[in-house]
C-alpha cells in the first residue's frame, strides 16, 4: 500500500561514467580559463606586429639606456646662460609638469592666475628663495638669477601671463656660475 517515491532525492549524476566526467570537467574549465586570461595578459589585444618591435633592438636599447650622463666642461669656460625653455624642461618641468608636492600645472590658468597677479619679479625671487615646498632655485643651486627670470617668465606665459623674457644680456659670471 505504501507508495515509494525514488524521483524525490535523485540527482542528476546517474552512472560512474558521468561522476567521473564532472570530476574531470571541474578540474579542466577553471585551468583552461586561468591559461587564455594569462595569455591576454601576457600578449596583450594588439597584433603581433607591436609584440614584435616590443623585442626590436632600438626599443631594447631605448630601455635599457641610462638615467644620467656624465659632461665634462672646462671650468674657467664662460659661461653660456640657459633659456627658459631649457631650465623648465631640466628642473622646473619635475614638479609643475606634473603636479607634485601642489606645484601649479603647467598651461593651468586657473591655478596659475592667484601668481600672476604678483608679478614677474615677484614670482622669481620666490623661486630662487624657495617658496612652501619648493626648494631655492628648483633644487638646482647652479642656476643664476638670469635663468631663473627665464624659466618663471617661460613658465608663467605657457599658464595665461603676458611677460617679457628677459633678454640676453652679457652677466658677470663667478667661478660657481653665479651672476654678479
């Protein structure tokens, strides 16, 4: 009389044959998967073209290239001053190409607009005294007060201002570079 319902805990796994398969599935998909994503990752989704001159020897020499130079120059040479353009991109351009240490942008107007209102001269006393968290002239105590006058007027014009760059103008220059 009593009825026996054998369908109420079935599962879907009948015969040995199949536990084995879904044993072996469920190792299988995951590693397949991790394999194709680190090879995304390690090809990239360019072409293999670029994977190609990645491994050309300019590029390899491109990194592998130093840091610094050594340039040996005579000291008793005169002296030749440096543009704006030279001292921004060698010092300058560290910090306000950037940002760091809240340096105002380069070509950011309006975080350069509370500056320029001080004035061009203004503005180069503080970067040869240092100001806030910018050390005396940019951190580079070689600099004169002439490349300095440079670099703020290229910077200051490159942010919105209108200053004239000093001009060329035969310095006195000192054993240490200095202007006199």
């Amino acid at each position: 009389m009593s009825e026996v319902h054998a369908d109420e805990h079935s599962s879907p796994i009948k015969t040995p044959k199949q536990l084995i398969t879904v044993i072996l599935l469920s190792f299988l998909v995951p590693i397949i998967f991790i394999v194709m994503f680190s090879q995304l990752l390690t090809t990239g989704l360019g072409s293999r073209k670029e994977s190609q001159s990645a491994s050309s020897p300019e590029t390899i020499a491109a990194r592998l290239k130093p840091i610094g130079q050594v340039e040996v120059t005579d000291p008793n040479a005169p002296k030749v001053a440096k543009s704006g353009k030279e001292v921004v991109d060698g010092v300058c351009s560290a910090c306000h190409a950037t940002g760091a240490l809240n340096a105002p942008k380069i070509g950011d107007k309006t975080a350069w607009a509370p500056h320029l209102k001080e004035g061009l001269e203004r503005l180069t006393q503080n970067a040869i005294k240092g100001i806030r968290q910018m050390p005396p002239r940019g951190g580079n105590p070689d600099l004169t007060d002439f490349e300095m006058a440079r670099a703020v007027a290229f910077m200051a014009n490159q942010s919105g201002a209108s200053f004239k760059e000093p001009a060329d103008k035969p310095a006195v220059t000192d054993a240490k570079g200095k202007t006199k």
